[in-house]
C-alpha cells in the first residue's frame, strides 16, 4: 500500500474509531453518585441502596461518593460544578430546600444549577414527649405550652435542621409557645429527650418508634398528609387538630444544569423502573418512606413548593444558620 494511502487509512480508521466510541449510548462508564452527607445518615444509606439497585438497569457501576460538611453545602457544590455529562449526579433531601431559604448565599443555586431527575420517596417525622410530660394528644401539648409559655423545651438536630423547622412549623401553626433547644445532631436530641432534659421533639419515625414501643418516648403525631405504616395508631398533625401542618422530608436525585435531556430521560426510567420492585418499594416503607417517582417537572414543582414553604418559616421566625 503506498505511503500516503496508508496514512489516510490509519486517520480513516482512528476517526472511527474516535466517533464509535461517542456515539455510545449513555451511560458507557461508571457513575459517580454524590452522597452530601455522613455514611451511616437516612439519605446517606438510600443513595447506596439506589447506587446499588439503579446498577442493573443501567447497566454501569453506581459509585457513592460522600461530600458531606456544611449542611450539605460542600457536597452539593461539588455537583453543581462537574461536568453536565450525566456521569456525576446528587442525591438530596429537603436540606437543599433549607439551605435555598436560609442562606443568603450559596456557591451555587439551588434551582437554576441543577436539572430535576426524579423525586424517589418522601417522608414524614414524628412528634414525641418524654412519657412524664401529662400530654395524650397534640392539642393537649399545645395548652399545655399556651398555659406554660417557653417552659416547654423541644429538641432538635440543629438550627437550620428539618427538626427546627418542623418544630418552628408546628409553633405557627398552633400558637404552641414552645423553647427551642438545638443538639449536636439527632442522636443528642433524642438522648436529651429520652432523659428528660428536654421534653419534645419532631424525627424521623425509624428514630423515634423503637423509644416509643420500648415506652421511654410517647408518639403524638406523625407530619405528612397520611398515617405512616410503621406507627399506623399515631395520628396526623392535621387528624390532631393542627389543620395547616403538613411537612415531610423527601429523597430526590439531582443532575448539574446542562445534562442533556436524554441523560435525564434514561436515568429517570431507571429509577422508575426501579421503584417498581417489590423489594425495593418494601425497603422504603421500612425506612417510613413512602416511594414516589416522579417526572422531572414534577421533581422541580415539589422543589420550588418546598423552598417557599421553608422560605415563609424562615421570614415568620427570623431563623438564622449557625
């Protein structure tokens, strides 16, 4: 073969080569799914069991990669600022709502820099007392508290944290004149109130259910619009007379701004397809959650309603991050 004509076919063959190899459809390699949070948290333990699961349908390796520190804000930034290839995504929960309410600023925004995949599950909290508290019910609670302004101490995870909220939430929505005391995390606000030092608190129901069978916290009330199967006796705020209290926490996957709409739309079958599973949809409800899946828009809708719900909270009580 003369020279020139084998050089012309090595080009030939290397830009075969180079345009097969991007034209393969997505995903072709591993996907990093960045967790914002501590291994071993609620969310933290759903992306690696989604890591695990979405691996099949799509047919690549999910990797868990854990940013977590400053309220999810680093390992959020980290999302927003990688390549919109679909090969890196976010898994959130109502923090990233928070944290669009109450900073001021971000290195990013919450909204605009990323593209909605799916919302996977959303949960409710519960409201227990210490057993001594003479309460029976949420509004025996709130007379109680109306009777005895500020003497009444709720725990929480944190300013800032959904436990706040949820406990800020439930004084607007009660006229509930209750003392807000911040812990260290959750385990610090139910070691404080399992001892007595405070007397209230808003969590997870996985926290919360095996103190309250054990009889050293008594359930109240759970959060969201339905009873939770795995405390189907506890009532609702709004079954408690609490008509405008409605909060639960959610699980969402996020992809920087940019991805293409494709990306979005495999990934999204995915996690639907996913959540058709029976074990999957039997995990999630042991974990209190409830599966959802969503489209895109409907993930961004759920987003923007709860950014407004925490942004109002944050106007009424003058709410500040640490």
């Amino acid at each position: 073969m003369p020279a020139p004509l084998a050089i012309l076919t090595a080009i030939a063959l290397t830009t075969l080569t180079a345009v097969s190899a991007f034209a393969q459809p997505y995903p072709a390699k591993p996907i990093r799914l960045i967790s914002p949070f501590a291994a071993g948290g609620g969310a933290d333990t759903v992306a690696r069991y989604f890591g695990q699961k979405l691996s099949g349908p799509l047919q690549q390796q999910v990797i868990v990669d854990n940013r977590p520190g400053a309220g999810s804000i680093i390992g959020t930034e980290a999302a927003a600022k990688a390549a919109p290839d679909g090969y890196t995504l976010l898994i959130v929960n109502d923090t990233h709502a928070i944290n669009a309410s109450l900073h001021k600023k971000l290195p990013y925004d919450p909204l605009k820099d990323f593209a909605p995949i799916t919302l996977i599950a959303v949960t409710p909290f519960m409201l227990s007392v210490h057993p001594s508290l003479p309460v029976k019910s949420v509004q025996d609670l709130v007379r109680l508290a109306r009777a005895q302004p500020g003497e009444i101490k709720y725990a929480s995870s944190g300013n800032g944290s959904v436990s706040h909220f949820a406990g800020e939430l439930l004084k607007l929505s009660s006229g509930a004149n209750l003392l807000h005391v911040p812990y260290r995390g959750v385990t610090g606000a139910v070691t404080a109130v399992t001892s007595g030092e405070a007397q209230a608190m808003i969590v997870s129901p996985l926290t919360s259910i095996a103190l309250v069978r054990a009889g050293k916290l008594r359930a109240l009330a759970v959060t969201g619009p339905h009873r939770t199967p795995i405390a189907p006796a506890v009532p609702t705020m709004q079954e408690s007379g609490v008509k405008d209290y409605e909060l639960s926490s959610c699980y969402g996957l996020l992809a920087p701004r940019g991805v293409p709409d494709a990306v979005i739309a495999t990934v999204n079958e995915a996690v639907l397809r996913t959540l058709k599973s029976d074990d999957v949809r039997t995990r999630l409800r042991d974990e209190a959650a409830e599966p959802i899946g969503s489209s895109p828009e409907q993930f961004r809708t759920y987003l923007m309603d709860q950014t407004a719900k925490y942004a109002k909270i944050v106007r009424a009580t003058g709410m500040q991050p640490d």
